[in-house]
C-alpha cells in the first residue's frame, strides 16, 4: 500500500512488516508487567492527548477546568526477523478511553483480556468491548500470589465468556508464560480466520 | 509518565512543534514502521531539530510510531503529524503494518508470528 514513498526514501532492501497484539484489562490488573516478561525493550510509553476530538466519549467536560486529558499507553517489542516486528499494547487502564482502544485494536492480530481474580469485575467493560468489536480474544486469568483460585469454568460462568472464546491462567510476570498467552491469542485469531474463510462460526479452540 | 501539568498548557505547547497542526498529512497507524535512509538522514538536518531526531532514530534501527512518539516525548497526534510530513517529504518510508485483507496474506502473517513467538 505505501510503495510509493518507499521508492522515495530508497535503499531499504525489503518492506518491514508489524503486527500487533492488544493486551486489555483493568487498571493495575498487571499488563505492563506481561508485556515486560517478553519485550525485548524496557515497556515504553506513549501520551495520546484528548482534544475536542475525544469529546462527548469521555466525561472530561464534567470536570470543570479541566481541558485535556493524557491517556498514557505502555507497549512492547519483539524484532521476529529483519522483516518482522510484534509489538505489544497495553490498553489505558481507564475504560472510559474507549476512543484510544478503537485506535489500539485497528489491524491487531488479536487480544488478551487480562483478569485478575481479586477484582473480577473489573473485566467486565473490557470484555464487552471485545464482544462488540470484530477482533479475536482470549481471556488469561493473572494468578496474583495469595488470589483466590477459582477453576476456569467458575470465572468463564461469573464472567459469561463465551464459548469460543480461549480461557487461559497465566502468570503475568513469567516469560514463558507470557509466551503461552501471546500463542493463544495467534493461533485463536488463525482458527477464527479458518472459520470465517468457510463461513462458519469460530468453533471452540483450546 | 503521567505526572501532573497545567491542562491548559499542555493542550498548546506540544502542537506548537507542528505549528498548530492538529491533523496528519495521512493517517499512519501507531505500530507502523517508519525507516530512513543515510541520504534521508543528511537531508533531515534541514528539517528542525523535532525531525532530524525522528530520523536520527529512524536510521540506526526501523521505529514504529509508537516508539518514535515514546522516545522524542511527543504526544502521539504530534509525532504522528511530524512523521506524515516526513514521509510525504521523502524523509521516511512508511513500511506496511500487517495486512488487513486476503485470506492467504493474514494467514501467513499469523503463522510468521506464531512461529516466531514458539522462538522466543
């Protein structure tokens, strides 16, 4: 699509592809600590302003003075090849961007709706975001050191996951099993891929 | 990270980079890859110090928006600004993100990240 101003700036051999995966969830439900496990860069963070366009979305207007507002997103890096960059959003911990997780998920591979089950309920705004939106997800559950266990199936009911969506535990903090998370999330997205090429529902995977 | 301004300022002063310009010559999406040549980089020394750093960065390794927006501490819509002027100057190159349509091309897609992921 953009050749164009390749050819212009010239002498770059091959065109760099990047992919992303978005990984939601409440605040302080441990994103960046998961993007942390398996970046090969120390999680950075981007600011995105809301200005006037963000209005009416977010409920600024109702604090008076207050104009703008900074939506900070931290992200990863994974350099898979010459060619190949994944890179790992976090969402604003906030679920009231909605504006800035619109901007996220455009073009993601798939998400991970991270839930920690202290605060349980915390995933229900991410999840129907997800439910609403065209993008394939799982859900991992953070098992927080000294959080409650519950079994797959109790948080899929509490949660009303559906069943085609990927329920998975995780520990945020270890890389392989970070690792396990983000091959969850891309062989969900190719099983949904399959399943929408023949004109079926994604089945259940996993 | 997040530490408290004055609202007011903060809504003026980052686009005063852009001279007010709130809106990209052309959408670039946030994980895109932005790279620049050596004969790019030479000519970025004209551009302003905000875009002779864009492409300092952009030369020794290729950047995402994302990354070019966290290591020049510009808010996003800025560095967004800057970069679709730089590409439309032949200062950048604008690589593809991942693709969008095509059965055969997504899957492929999936299955390099899939692949390079069991790598790690």
């Amino acid at each position: 699509m953009d050749f164009a101003s390749s050819e212009r700036a010239g002498a770059q051999p091959r065109e760099i592809t990047s992919a992303k995966i978005v990984i939601a969830g409440g605040f302080g439900v441990g994103k960046t600590t998961l993007v942390g496990a398996v970046s090969e860069i120390e999680p950075l963070t981007t600011e995105a302003l809301m200005t006037s366009a963000g209005q009416g979305v977010d409920d600024a207007s109702k604090v008076p003075g207050k104009e703008t507002t900074t939506v900070a997103m931290d992200f990863g890096r994974i350099t898979m090849a010459d060619d190949l960059i994944l890179y790992l959003f976090g969402t604003p911990g906030q679920t009231r961007f909605w504006f800035m997780w619109d901007e996220l998920i455009r073009g993601a591979v798939g998400a991970a709706v991270l839930v920690d089950t202290r605060r349980i309920a915390d995933a229900f705004a991410p999840l129907d975001y997800f439910e609403n939106r065209h993008l394939p997800y799982i859900v991992a559950l953070n098992c927080f050191d000294g959080a409650p266990r519950y079994e797959p199936d109790e948080v899929r009911e509490a949660l009303a996951i559906p069943p085609h969506v990927p329920l998975v535990m995780c520990d945020a903090r270890h890389r392989e099993s970070v690792k396990a998370v983000l091959v969850q999330v891309v062989e969900h997205a190719m099983a949904t891929l399959v399943a929408e090429q023949s004109g079926g529902y994604p089945a259940v995977v996993g | 990270m997040g530490q408290p301004q004055d609202p007011r300022g903060n809504l003026v002063r980052p686009y005063a980079v852009t001279r007010g310009r709130t809106e990209p010559r052309r959408d670039i999406p946030i994980e895109a890859i932005l790279v620049a040549s050596q004969a790019a980089l030479q000519e970025a020394r004209f551009a302003g110090h905000d875009k002779y750093r864009i492409a300092v960065l952009c030369e020794a390794k290729p950047q995402s928006l994302a990354e070019l927006s966290a290591f020049t501490r510009q808010p996003l819509g800025v560095a967004r600004v800057l970069v679709a002027d730089m590409v439309a100057d032949g200062l950048l190159s604008l690589h593809s993100a991942a693709p969008k349509k095509g059965f055969t091309e997504r899957m492929d897609l999936l299955e390099r990240v899939l692949s390079g992921l069991r790598k790690l």
